[in-house]
C-alpha cells in the first residue's frame, strides 16, 4: 500500500516550524512499517532522504498542482493523498486528507482579508477531502465554520517535536542567553510590541537578555543552531496576536526552556493543564505593560523558570513526532477502510 505526502508546504526555504514538524512526523510515520511512503517535493527543492520515504518531484503552483498531482498519484498507485496544507487537488484517483494550519480571514482584527479567490479555493479543497486534519482545537472550529452543513470530519491533530535534554534546576539557572524569538516578521506577530515592552522591562532593569529574532525574511538559523539557541535561552518569548497552533511554543517546552507567550487558546492548549497548573508565562498581547512584567518577571524569577522548564518538558512528551504518526496511521486505516 502506497501513502502519498503532499510536501508543498516544503517549497518556501528551508524547513521551519511546521514544515519541520511535518518532515519529522513523516519520519515517525515511515518507521512504523505500514506503508510505502512517498513525498511528493516541489520542483527545484533538494533535501537529504529521508529513510523508507521515496522522493518525487512534483509540480508548483495552483493550476499545475490541480492538473498534474492526479497523474502522479495514479503513476506511484497511490491509495491516499495526505496534504501538509489545505489546498488538495479537487479529483483525484485517491481519497485525500487536508491539513488546515489557520484561517486568518475568519478573524477581521488581524486585517489579513486574503483574496476571495484564496477564500474560495480553500472552501473547494478543503470539502473535496475525506477528511480535515486541524492542529487546534480553534482551528477546528473555524474550519467547521467555514465549511458548513458540508463539512468531511475535522480530526484534531495537534503538532509534535523531539524533546531535547531534560533539564535540571541548576541547567535552568545557568541559562544566560538571549530572550529567543521564532517566527516570521508578519504583523501578526507583535514584533514592534514586543520591542517597546523589552526597552520598557530594560529602562528599570539594565540587565535584561537582549532579544534574539530568529526566521524568516533576514535571519534563518539551520536546525542545530536553533536547538542551540532553545538549550541557552533565558526563556522562549511568543507573544504573537493570532496563531493557528504556536509551534514555538512547543519547542521551548521541549528544549526545557521557560516560556512567555500570549494568552491565546492555541497557546493554552499546549501550556495550560488546567487544574495541573500553566506551563508559560501568559500575557495580553494587546500590553506593553503586561508583555515588559513577564520579561522581568521571568528574568528576575529562578524559582519560576526551573518550575515552568520542569512542567512543560514533561507536557512535550504528550507532544512528539511518533504521537502526530500514530494519529496520522489511525486517520489513514479510517479512511481507507
């Protein structure tokens, strides 16, 4: 049996965030030996392989992904097309998952209206599939929004990572880095809030950890520099308006870093155990108040970073590659029954 991967998710740079997370989920999935994997890879991408997957080039580009994917899915007899993004091809030889990452357009404070061809696309693809793959519980909702009465089933899938070492009080305390921040540059992701709440936090607090800015469009750092920065940071700050998940999130809990990051329900879906206690520093995106007192807080604190550090590398474990593959061979085998 053949399992198709839809890698167009690959084909902006390097991998990052959720296109790692993808890549790392389809390792886990390979290794469990149920199906001949193939990773269909946008043209003119090159990657190292990836072990039991089969690389094929496929084509970039709305109409051409519509035209020419169905060919290619007959050519490698493929029983099902997984998609790492929303827009799968409409007819196909196979039935095909969707992966809806977040709905902007749903949400008219970020002012990210994307166009009513995207709107009607997505729409299109998205009730063509057999099933709906969201990370989130909003996301969840929002999909079923959007789609109505006609709506294939939605299966909360959320994002995994590898976790890294687990750390130790005295390895928390010896933290000294900077205040790591992932993500792109997008206004959605607070970066000019951010900025002023740090020169706030600084201007009564002289040593304060600079902020390091890491992403896309000027600073990309390769996955070993990343988990370097992840392992030395004074704490993960992420005090995005709007996401669909909140990978980083993710990954400073897994590298036992302490976390700030804004109170949203993506964000609490990973950080927050309810009675069993927050696992991050939540803020109010919306306040440099409120942003510039968990800097200080969270760099003044040691008790605070060694019990946050502590609780949220035990959470990563909940939230790793081989959990997204279990989850995904589960959905597979409903689908093709």
């Amino acid at each position: 049996m053949t399992i198709a991967f839809d890698g167009i998710c690959l084909g902006d740079g390097p991998a990052t965030g959720v296109g790692r997370s993808f890549l790392n989920a389809l390792q886990a999935y390979a290794d469990r030996g149920e199906a001949e994997c193939v990773l269909l890879l946008p043209k003119d991408v090159t990657m190292q392989p990836i072990a039991s997957v089969r690389l094929v080039e496929a084509p970039r580009g709305a109409w051409q992904r519509q035209r020419q994917l169905p060919r290619i899915l007959r050519t490698v007899n493929a029983r099902l097309l997984h998609s790492s993004v929303a827009s799968v091809p409409l007819h196909t030889p196979c039935p095909t998952i969707a992966t809806a990452h977040d709905l902007p357009w749903l949400h008219p404070e970020l002012d990210e209206p994307g166009s009513a061809w995207r709107q009607f696309a997505t729409r299109r693809a998205l009730r063509s599939a057999a099933r709906v793959i969201a990370p989130s519980t909003m996301t969840k909702r929002d999909v079923a929004m959007l789609l109505g009465k006609r709506c294939p089933p939605i299966e909360l899938v959320m994002h995994g990572t590898a976790r890294g070492p687990g750390p130790t009080e005295s390895s928390t305390t010896a933290r000294d880095g900077a205040f790591l921040v992932l993500g792109d540059d997008r206004k959605r992701k607070n970066r000019a809030r951010l900025r002023a709440a740090h020169q706030l936090a600084r201007a009564q607090h002289d040593d304060l950890p600079d902020l390091c800015f890491c992403g896309p469009p000027d600073h990309y750092v390769d996955e070993a520099e990343k988990l370097a920065l992840l392992q030395s940071c004074r704490a993960l700050v992420h005090v995005s308006h709007f996401e669909g998940f909140g990978m980083p999130v993710l990954e400073g809990l897994a590298n036992g870093a302490p976390v700030v990051c804004s109170d949203l329900p993506p964000h609490r879906e990973i950080a927050d155990l309810g009675k069993n206690g927050e696992l991050a520093l939540f803020v109010d995106p919306q306040s440099i108040d409120s942003i510039a007192d968990a800097l200080a807080r969270i760099h003044l604190d040691s008790e605070l970073r060694w019990r946050l550090a502590l609780a949220g590398h035990q959470r990563a474990r909940d939230l790793t590659p081989q959990a997204t593959a279990e989850q995904w061979s589960r959905i597979h085998r409903e689908v093709l029954v």
